[in-house]
C-alpha cells in the first residue's frame, strides 16, 4: 500500500493513495489516524487499511496539503558518504563505517512545502535519499539476515545541507537541523511493494528540471539490511524510527562552480517505485 499523512482544517489525517485520490483513513476502526500509530500496531492495523479502501471517502490528491508522512519520528538517523562516489568528489575514502548523524523532527517538511534557505548562509545544498521505516522494535544484535523483516516501508527523502554550517564542526550536526530543511515523503510505500531492501532503485535529483544526481540504490556502501545490524550493535530502533540511506555523487557543493539552492528554484527527488517528492527553495523571512 501507499500511504499519506495529510492536513485537513488544521488537523493531520492518515491517507491511502488510490487511483490518484485519497483514501480518508483517519476513522477507520482499528486505526489510529496517524501512519507512526498504524505502523506500531502493525498487520491487523495494515489489513483494516486495505479492508476500508473501498467505504473510504475520497479527495483529490493534487488538492491536499501532505505532512511528512511521519511529521515526529522518535529517531532519525542518517548516513554520510554512503554512495562511494559522493565520498570521493568530497574528497574522502570509502568508508570502513558508516558515519552516523541525526536529524530532529523540526527540520522535517511534506512535500510542496518552502524549503528555506537560512538568513545566515547562502550554502544550500540538496540531497536525493531513500528512507527506511522501522515497523518492529529491531532486538539488540539483530543478524543481518533478519534486518529486513524489522522494515515497514520506504519513501524519499532530501537531506538538504547548510554547507558551511556543517563544516563548522567535524560532526555535521548543526548543518543537518536547519528547520524547514527535511523534505519527507510524498508516499510511504509499504516494503512489500519493492524489492528486498529497496535495492535496485533508480534515485535522483533535479533542480529546476535538471539532472543533478543519477545512481542506483544498489550503489549504497552499507545497504539498509547491514545498517540495521550496525545501529542495533548500538541501539535501540522501534516503531515510526528512520534511516536515512545517504546520497550519491553530484552534490552541488562539488560542482565548478558549486551550485546551492536559492529562492524560486524547485527540487525533485525521485525514487523509482518509491514516488517523485518535490519542494519549491525559499529565503527565511
């Protein structure tokens, strides 16, 4: 199934894509109206998603303000230099461990929604990302051969940086937690939906209609299977958590001259089979 988190009278709603529309789920008995909450209930919460389809009330899907499909996830880890050839036109080896990093929940934004470009830096980059959702609280030590029976499902992503923010510190942090720097979504597609891990994929982006990065989800240096066995080395990861996979070569700050996101320009990342999120770039007020 597709899903959405969308916005009606101020309120946030849970949604199935359907033939181009919405499905309403938010009433639907044995659902909680919110995607983390259907997510924590798990397959009886799945199984009356698809049994209410067809009673559901429909809207158009054009015409719907979307929400990040998870607007407050408990966790949100990523990965840096996950794609080898984003790694070296930064100038950097192939890594030996992913470098994990962490976004907050209020960097997060739906898609058509402004990503601002901050009063303080002219550096906005982008960055196309697959992300993965966590639907089972992942056990400690977890094998890698199990990892990927812990995934609910998948969407895109755009890990937009603050270039000379993060290279403030040699931990990135604050040029990741920009607010209004974390397109999420437009669908969450559940993992039944794609191959195993969401390998395979075709992922890229466009600024203002022009290819900016093109690669494979197969490319990724620590796929999601193996990621879920590192972070449970260490971790914790329950229901609603999620892992943003990295982003392959052709970043703007690598470009010559580099090429940073400013007000009026539109970016797309897209995702085959995952969906085609896209945001308009805006100044801080």
């Amino acid at each position: 199934m597709r899903f959405v988190t969308f916005e009606d009278a101020g309120n946030e709603r849970l949604g199935a894509v359907v033939d181009g529309e919405i499905a309403d789920l938010s009433g639907v008995s044995g659902l909680s109206g919110s995607l983390l909450g259907t997510i924590q209930v798990g397959e009886p919460a799945f199984a009356a998603a698809q049994n209410a389809l067809r009673a559901a009330a429909r809207r158009p899907l054009e015409e719907t303000k979307l929400l990040p499909v998870i607007p407050r996830p408990g966790k949100i880890v990523c990965l840096g230099l996950n794609y080898a050839e984003h790694a070296a036109e930064g100038g950097r080896e192939k890594p030996d461990y992913p470098n994990f990093f962490m976004r907050c929940a209020t960097t997060l934004i739906g898609h058509g929604e402004a990503i601002i470009r901050p009063r303080v830096s002219e550096q906005l980059d982008f960055e196309a990302e697959l992300a993965a959702v966590i639907g089972r609280r992942v056990p400690r030590h977890v094998a890698k051969t199990d990892a990927l029976s812990y995934v609910a499902g998948y969407a895109c992503f755009n890990d937009a940086s603050v270039r000379d923010y993060q290279r403030r510190t040699p931990q990135w942090t604050i040029g990741k937690n920009f607010d209004a720097t974390g397109p999420f979504g437009p669908v969450f597609v559940t993992a039944d939906e794609l191959p195993a891990g969401a390998a395979g994929l075709k992922i890229e982006s466009r600024l203002n209609g022009e290819v900016m990065q093109s690669a494979n989800t197969r490319d990724m240096i620590f796929p999601v299977d193996e990621t879920i066995m590192l972070l449970a080395q260490c971790m914790t990861l329950e229901p609603g958590d999620v892992l943003v996979m990295g982003t392959p070569a052709g970043v703007g700050f690598a470009r010559t001259p580099p090429v940073w996101m400013k007000a009026g320009d539109t970016i797309e990342v897209e995702i085959e089979g995952v969906g085609l999120l896209s945001n308009p770039v805006a100044d801080e007020a």
